[in-house]
C-alpha cells in the first residue's frame, strides 16, 4: 500500500504562497481518500502529523538545518513516497522515493532582490535537490521552463506541470452585510483600487506607485495594499513619501484569508504588475471574486488569466497607469472583464491540483 508524507512546515505560519499552496493540496489529497501524514516540528489539527523537532531558533537556520537533515531523521521504513511542496533543498538523499514542487525561481532570476543567504542556499543545494529527485512538479509550464533552462542536466520528463487554484471561498458575494462589515472594518472607500501580496522587490510595487500618483490625480480613487512586509521594502515606503501618497494609500498589512474574498468583491479593480510569478494565485482570486485585473504581461501570469485581464509590461508606468484609467473609465469594460475572469477561474480547481497530484504519486511508487 501506498504512503505518503508531506513536509508541512509551511502550514505553522501565515497561508500566503507556498503555505497556501501546501494547506490546499493537503486538503484537496484528503477529500479524494489519500492516506498521508505529515512531517513537521509542529502538530497541525485534523491530521496526522510525524514531529521532526527542530531546537534551532534562528529563523532562518531553524528552517533550512531542518530540511539538510531531514534525510537522516525519518526512519527508511516502511516504504514511502516524501513530497516536499516548499522547494526548500534537501541536498542529501532520502532513503525514499521522493518528489519536490518548484514554485518559482526568482532567487536566481533576481539574485539582487533575494537576501544572501537565500541565493546561496539555492545555488549550493537545489540542484543536487532536483537530480536526487524523482520526480519534480512545476506549478506552472513557464515554471517548468525556468527549471530546464537553468538546470539542462534534467529531463524533460521528469518534471510534470500541475497548476494552483482559487480557494472555493473566494466567490462572489452577494450579502451586503459581509461587505459592509468589511468595508467599515478595514475603512474602504467606496471605489478603490486593490493590491495584494507580500511587500518585496519583485511585486513591482515601487512602479505600481508611480503610475498610481498619476491615476488618483485624474480620477481621485484611492490604492488598498494588503500584504505583509517581506524584505527590501523600504524604498515602497520612501516612493510613498516622495510621491506624497501617505493619504491616499491604505496598508492594511497581512489580513486574514476570511477577509479576503470581501475584499475582492468590494474592490473596483484589481493591480498585480509582478515582474515574476512562478503562478500568481492572487489575480485568479480577484477573477473567482469577480473584480477586473491588470496584471503583468510576463513569466506565469499570462499563463493564469488568459484573456481574462488586462495585461500590461511591468516596467512601463505609463502602462500600468492606462490600463488602471481604461477600468475606471469605462463600466462596460468593466463588466466585460468580469465576464471573463469568471469563466478563466473556471478552469482551475484544488481538486484537480490534487488528482493530478496524486497521479504522480502513483507513478513514482510503480517505478522501479
């Protein structure tokens, strides 16, 4: 009988990104009646969990001194297949077979944007990772071209492409009292603009600001950050203050998912001008919301919308800033690119993540 395990450390802390993506996956593996646990250095509810103590407190050595020994930690038997969603270097091999998702590789497109200690971890460790690997997932087909064009040593076929989806309660919402309360909780205007991700260099949001000066001059709709500080993000802050946009930008800071899906509905449009996305998950709640995007025109995110958004160059300001007036101007365009992204976000789903997913597992416990 198959087993499986999945790392799950991701899962102890905010359920952005990749902890998103893990808890889903998770979920999705449980209601289709696969058997698994879960490693981890914390217990997670509802399900089985195998603890792997970690007595590091430093966050960042806490995290990876964890998976570099994981492969020593976990007993070789009974047989198993271990998946590590988070993409984090195991370097030594595991006694068992083993799969690992790659989400993006951002740290090697955009070295200057990552901390040093990250680029190293990446450069040292991930490719032995991917060649111990059995089989490696790429959460998207521009993913999986990233890997191959940085790692030629692979085979194509031993990376296989499965997407991400929306959560299902990111609809849209018909119950004005939920919008209310959300809308006075969080003090929203009544039109306003949305964003939402980490606060890191790559999100593009110091261009996003620029561009955004000029769309509040013209229209007077103000800008909604939602997001948790990542890294480097101190020239946002700067660009805000020399822009003299204290006033008409609201950071909400890291917001509860729960909260999320209100936000979209109530949202006039939605701005995601990434310059790299190994998929970009928050365009496709904004358009299961049935909110307009914008978002860039490169890496996964064409791959995610479609012709369901209005896609620009992420580097152009003038860009960003037409696309962001064009769907404030204009309520027919509006309602059109709603349509739209409906039907896009259609196309996705945790339950076929999963399948597809598990497909994997099952091809990797029948190889010999």
């Amino acid at each position: 009988m198959m087993k499986i395990k999945i790392i799950a450390d991701s899962v102890n802390k905010f359920k952005t990104g990749i902890g998103n993506y893990t808890f889903n996956l998770i979920t999705g593996l449980q209601q289709i009646g696969a058997g698994l646990s879960l490693i981890n250095y914390e217990k997670v509810e509802n399900f089985h969990t195998e603890l792997y103590p970690n007595i590091l407190k430093d966050r960042f050595l806490e995290t990876y001194s964890w998976y570099l020994t994981l492969p020593f930690l976990i007993k070789p038997e009974p047989p198993a297949i271990i998946h590590n969603p988070t993409q984090v270097p195991t370097f030594f091999r595991f006694k068992h077979k083993n799969i690992i998702t790659i989400n993006d590789l951002s740290a090697l497109k955009f070295p200057e944007q990552h901390k040093l200690g990250r680029r190293l971890i990446t450069d040292l460790f991930l490719p032995r990772t991917l060649k111990k690997a059995d089989k490696i997932i790429a959460i998207s087909r521009n993913t999986k071209e990233d890997i191959l064009s940085y790692y030629p040593f692979l085979k194509e076929d031993k990376i296989r492409v499965i997407h991400l989806a929306a959560n299902e309660d990111f609809r849209t919402i018909q119950d004005e009292n939920v919008l209310d309360d959300c809308r006075k909780r969080y003090n929203l205007h009544e039109k306003f603009i949305l964003y939402v991700g980490t606060l890191e260099p790559r999100k593009n949001l110091v261009r996003l600001l620029h561009a955004f000066s000029s769309v509040h001059e013209k229209t007077g709709v103000p800008l909604t950050i939602v997001g948790k500080k990542g890294w480097k993000y101190k020239k946002i802050f700067e660009t805000l203050r020399d822009l003299n946009l204290e006033q008409k930008v609201l950071f909400t800071g890291y917001v509860e998912p729960g909260d999320l899906p209100a936000l979209y509905n109530l949202a006039t449009l939605f701005v995601y001008p990434s310059l790299y996305e190994g998929f970009g998950l928050p365009p496709l709640e904004a358009m299961q919301c049935g909110c307009p995007v914008i978002t860039s025109n490169v890496s996964s995110l064409p791959e995610v919308v479609g012709d369901a958004a209005i896609k620009v160059n992420p580097c152009s300001i003038q860009e960003i800033e037409q696309a962001m007036c064009s769907l404030l101007s204009d309520e027919n365009l509006r309602t059109d690119y709603i349509k739209r992204g409906i039907k896009q976000a259609e196309k996705f789903s945790w339950e076929r993540c999963a399948r597809e997913t598990f497909q994997v597992y099952q091809e990797v416990w029948n190889e010999d």
